[in-house]
C-alpha cells in the first residue's frame, strides 16, 4: 500500500510537517510506501518534502491532504481520481492578520474558503480535534501525535529560581503575547517583582516581532526573553524550568504546547477558545470570554504560590497526556486509512 | 485550592486590586477592512530587508538576492507602479460603489417612510 501525503505549506518548525514526518516514519514500519509534497517548501526541509507538481500517484495509491493553508496548487490534487483523506489542521480567521501580515490574512481568508469546498470533494474529512472537525461537518478525529517518551523526563514540581512564565508558540497576532506580557507584568509588579517571562516561538514577520520586543521592552525591561530555534533538548529545558505556562491565543484548533505543558507538569492558564477546552480538559484554569489580562495575572498568582493546586494541576495535567497516548491515535490512523483503502462497496459494508 | 475554585478566586482578586491594564500595543481582530486601509495597501511597498535566505549560512545568498534586487531595480519599479495603478484603480472604484449602494439604501429608507 502507498501512501502519499500532501502539505499545504512544509517549514522546519512547523507542527503540520513534523506531525506529516511523523506519520511517514509510522507509514515505513508498517511498510507502506509512498512520499510526501507540499504547495510551499521552506529549503530547509527540501529533502524529506519533494514540490506538489512531483506527485504522480499510481490508480490505487492513497492520499493523505494535511489542510493547514490555502495553496493554490493544492487544487490539482483534488482533481486526482485516487481515494483520499483530509485531515484538518486549522486555519485562523483573516481578521487577525489584516493589520499585521496582510499576505498571510489572505492566505487564511482563502484557506477558510477553500476548505469546505476540500472537505466535500476528499472521501473521508477528519480534524485533529472535534472543534476542527465538526468546521467541516464530520466527527472523525485523527489528534496531533505526541509522543511524551520522545518529549524527555517531567520537570520538578517546584522548579528553582525566580517563577517563570512560559509561553510556547508562533509570535502571531492571534496567540496573543501582547496580552500575555501584559497578564505577566501585572503579576510581577503586584506578587513577583523578580519574575521571568519566557516566550518561546518564530514571528510571522520582522516588523511583528519589533512590535512584541518593544511592548516587551516597554513594560517588563530585562524580564521577558524571547527565543525561536531551540532544540527539542532546549525546549525542554525551558518547559522544566517554568513555573505557569499562559497561552492567551485567541484561536486554536489543537494547541499542542497544552500538550507539552502537561507532560512537563507546568500548570497551565489558557483562553477557553477553539479545540483547546477540548484538550485541556478539566487539567487547566480556563479563562472566561469576559476575564482579561487581570484575572490571568492573579491566576498565575495562584498557580504559581498554592502548591495543592499546582500538584492538582500536575496529576490531572499527566491523565491528559495519557488521554492523547500516540497509541490509539496511531491506531486510528491505520484504521481510516485501511478503511479507506478497501474496495469502494467493502468500506461501505464494514461502516 | 481545587482547581475549580481558582478563577472565582482570581477574578474576586482582581476586582479587589482595581489595577489598570497597561498601556502598549493592544491586538485586535480586524472585522472589516477599511476603504482607508485598502488605499493604504493598494500603494504597494516592498521592503527591500525582507529579501533574505533562510538557510543556515545564508548571508552570502542574502547579499546576492539583495544584489539582484538592486541590479533588477528599473524593472521592479515598474512592476510596482502598474501593479499600484491597478489596485488604486480598483479601490477607487470600489468606494464609489459603496457611497452609491449607500445613496441608494438612505433614499430607498426616505421613500419606504413617505
């Protein structure tokens, strides 16, 4: 059996192509063939992704669409006569992109656009949450691979030196790291005036990330550092040693650093919005539609002084993670794409 | 605390401090593009920096992109100026037909209230 995957954009950092270089590793044990293509090719991963216009599947071969973004030659794809599945990764709404990244927001206006439009031509549509998912009608849930023996050992519960916030995540108008600088300084002028912010990610654009070192150096000078590029072994550092992690994103399909968090046994504060309550679970402090950077900073108040509540957060953190074991999701993917794979009236009679 | 008592209590002690949000950059969502806005973008000005590589040890490769920018620059602006043309063109166009619909709508209203 081949099966071909079909990205819409591949970056080194990206969790679409990590999760696709994943999947292949799973394709070749199982001894499946097949290669992976993208619309768009960060030259850093040229050679584990070839371009979209080197796909030439045989009549029975399989495709596997990861939809993360609008490309434009995605569409030929659909025109292929193999059978194929869609998994749904997200796109955020263009509204938040507008002023910031303007190619971006049309990327994600005509990404939203696009994939109804996908999701109704692919045999079977799946998301990695039911939140994305259910965007496109189905309830088919195929969840982000994570795999916490690759992640490394949790941290401690009570990590040495100043308390540290962290956040993990794209510097990208939607996740929202004014408002987590803003929630972290409220913190540190009234509970720790040695604490540390820790935001970890690339920014969509230069000018965007000037905007967030600069509203940073504005109101948190010398506290707050921003980093991109780690290795998994220095991500890992930075998640043992945090004693919060706070995600104000405005928008998430999945949010797998909600993930990481758990495993790590940081206690985590996060918007209730998109797939993340979902995943979350009853493991984080959500906040409400109305709660505001004010209420973030007392809840990292709490979290980071109570320590029945951070060991609470830390136990039903680690039963989340178990939640999202790779196996059954491996299993769930083998089974769709099986599914998928038998004759057309074969398929229909297994349900 | 239980989990579950932590934002009642958080929200009880936020209202108690009164603290104000602090000032800066604040990111919203763009509901609706601006006439203004579009002008704005229609005038297209690409920043030369943002021509880079991403590769490690890219900055030999940068140099060179950067090199042929300045080399292809008559070209360029040429491009620039006919691709302006035509998005100033069409936003023009587009905000006279958005001041006619809204003619159209306020005396539609004036006659349904006669």
């Amino acid at each position: 059996m081949k099966v071909h995957q079909v990205l819409s954009g591949a970056g080194r950092y990206d969790a679409v192509t990590m999760q696709a270089l994943a999947f292949r590793g799973l394709f070749s044990a199982w001894g499946w063939g097949g290669r992976d293509v993208a619309a768009n090719i960060d030259p850093r991963v040229a050679a584990e992704i070839a371009p979209i216009s080197s796909l030439t599947p045989a009549a029975d071969d399989l495709l596997l669409i990861h939809y993360s973004g609008y490309a434009p030659r995605l569409r030929s794809v659909l025109e292929l006569p193999n059978r194929k599945l869609l998994i749904s990764h997200n796109i955020t709404p263009a509204r938040w992109f507008w002023d910031h990244d303007p190619m971006a927001a049309v990327s994600c206006a005509l990404g939203r656009k696009q994939l109804p439009e996908f999701a109704a031509a692919v045999d079977v549509a799946a998301g990695v949450s039911l939140f994305n998912a259910r965007e496109l009608g189905s309830e088919i849930v195929i969840p982000i691979l994570f795999d916490p023996a690759q992640a490394g050992a949790p941290g401690p519960p009570d990590p040495p030196g100043p308390p540290t916030i962290l956040f993990v995540g794209r510097i990208a108008p939607h996740k929202r790291q004014d408002a987590v600088i803003r929630a972290f300084e409220l913190y540190r002028r009234a509970h720790a005036p040695d604490a540390r912010l820790v935001l970890v990610g690339r920014s969509v654009n230069d000018t965007f990330e000037v905007a967030i070192r600069g509203l940073a150096d504005e109101l948190s000078p010398g506290a707050v550092t921003i980093e991109y590029g780690l290795t998994a072994e220095q991500l890992a550092a930075r998640y043992r040693g945090a004693h919060a992690f706070l995600c104000m994103s405005e928008h998430e399909g999945f949010c797998i650093p909600l993930l990481e968090a758990f495993h790590f046994g940081v206690p985590v504060i996060a918007r209730s919005v998109g797939g993340l309550p979902e995943v979350a679970g009853d493991a984080a402090l959500l906040l409400g539609e109305d709660d505001d950077e004010r209420v973030a900073a007392e809840l990292l108040a709490l979290v980071v002084g109570d320590s029945e509540l951070r060991a609470e957060l830390r136990e039903r953190g680690a039963r989340r993670v178990e939640a999202y074991a790779p196996e059954p999701t491996v299993r769930r993917l083998r089974a769709a794409l099986e599914e998928l794979n038998q004759p057309i009236g074969a398929s229909q009679s297994t349900g | 605390m239980k989990p579950e008592d932590a934002l009642l209590a958080a929200r009880a002690a936020a209202a108690e401090r009164g603290d104000e949000l602090p000032a800066g950059l604040c990111i919203e969502p763009t509901e609706r593009v601006s006439i203004a806005q579009f002008v704005e973008w229609a005038a297209i000005e690409p920043d030369p920096a943002s021509m880079r590589s991403t590769r490690r040890l890219g900055a030999p490769i940068t140099f060179f992109k950067r090199q042929l920018l300045h080399v292809l620059r008559q070209y360029l602006r040429e491009l620039e100026a006919q691709q302006t043309r035509f998005n100033l063109n069409v936003v023009a166009r587009l905000a006279e037909l958005e001041e006619r619909v809204d003619s159209l709508e306020q005396r539609a209203g004036e006659r349904e209230q006669r």
